[in-house]
C-alpha cells in the first residue's frame, strides 16, 4: 500500500501527491491518503497517532507500507517510525523536508526530529530523500547532511524550490518511477 503523507497546510488540488495518488490509484495500486487533523495548526503526536492506524491496519493484513511525503510529513513519518518501528515498512521517498531546525511556530511540535539511522537502515535501501536548490525551507547541504544522518540516498533537483504547485510540480513521473525502482507499486 502507498501512503501518501503531506505537511503544513495540506497538498491541495494540483499538488504532486493528489497526482501520484490518482495515477497510481488507476494502475490498481491500493492508495491511502489520510486527511491528516488541522494541517493548517498541526500536532505531532495527533498526526503520528493518526498514521498510526494507517500503519497498524496494514500490518494487520500484511500489507506493506511505501510512504511518499512531503515537507512536514517527512518529519511526521520520522517520528512515526522512531516510535512504532519499521515492521511493515517497504519504504519513503522524502521530498522537501524543511530544515529540522526551521523557526515557524506553527510546526514547533515536529521539530527537530529524531533522525535516527538505526530507525531508517531496514529501509534505507528503499528510501529516498529529494530536496532542491533554491528551497526555502532547507538549504542543500543540509538535505544532503540529512539523508546521510538518516542512512539514505539523496537527489538534489535544481531550480525545484519546494517541489510543490508553487514550484511547477502538479504532474511529476518521478515519482511514480521510483515507486516501480523500489516495488510498491
């Protein structure tokens, strides 16, 4: 199963996750993207509990879970994990998360994360980081710093800001590349 987790705000109408999640819907994939409590005034542990039932339900039947997050969900999938391990977990492909030392109260409750390797290496081999350039929420060499902390690959996009609609990405094939590379689809 894919899981599709957004940050702040929500990933509105043309937004790559909602294409991701309709295009791989319509290749038979099974898809959940949870309606995540106040995406505009978010909680961690509300958010994490609530991918929780995600995770628990798919353990239950077996059903392995690859994550495709973006910006304040790469955090919330790290907590996630750091608290309810990885059993179950096929992998992530992280895009845009933001600095873990951002300064924006709104998001305060995820930050910093966790970031432990041990949490990451069952499924470092199936994880992916994708950052920008110009992203205004984290620098390269951070994201770069990030993705070896986590143990996991990383690509930096040029000129791809916060690879979200702002930036140009409603359609985005990558995505559904990576998910045949690493076989959730």
């Amino acid at each position: 199963m894919i899981v599709v987790v957004y940050g702040y705000e929500g990933s509105g109408a043309g937004h790559w996750q909602r294409w991701a999640a309709a295009a791989l819907t319509a290749r038979g994939a099974r898809v959940a993207f949870p309606e995540l409590s106040a995406p505009a005034a978010p909680r961690k542990d509300v958010w994490v509990a609530e991918l929780a039932v995600v995770l628990d339900d798919a353990r239950r039947r077996r059903d392995p879970i690859t994550f495709l997050c973006h910006s304040l969900g790469c955090w919330a999938v790290d907590h996630l994990l750091t608290e309810h391990g990885t059993a179950g977990v096929r992998g992530a492909l992280l895009v845009a998360p933001p600095s873990p030392f951002l300064v924006f109260e709104a998001v305060e409750s995820f930050l910093p994360p966790p970031r432990r390797a041990a949490v990451w290496a069952p499924i470092a081999a199936r994880s992916l980081l994708v950052g920008s350039d110009n992203d205004d929420y984290a620098a390269p060499d951070e994201l770069a710093g990030i993705a070896r902390g986590l143990g996991i690959a990383c690509r930096i996009l040029p000129g791809a800001g916060h690879i979200n609609v702002a930036a140009g990405y409603g359609p985005w094939p990558f995505v559904l590349e990576w998910v045949d590379r690493v076989g959730a689809g």
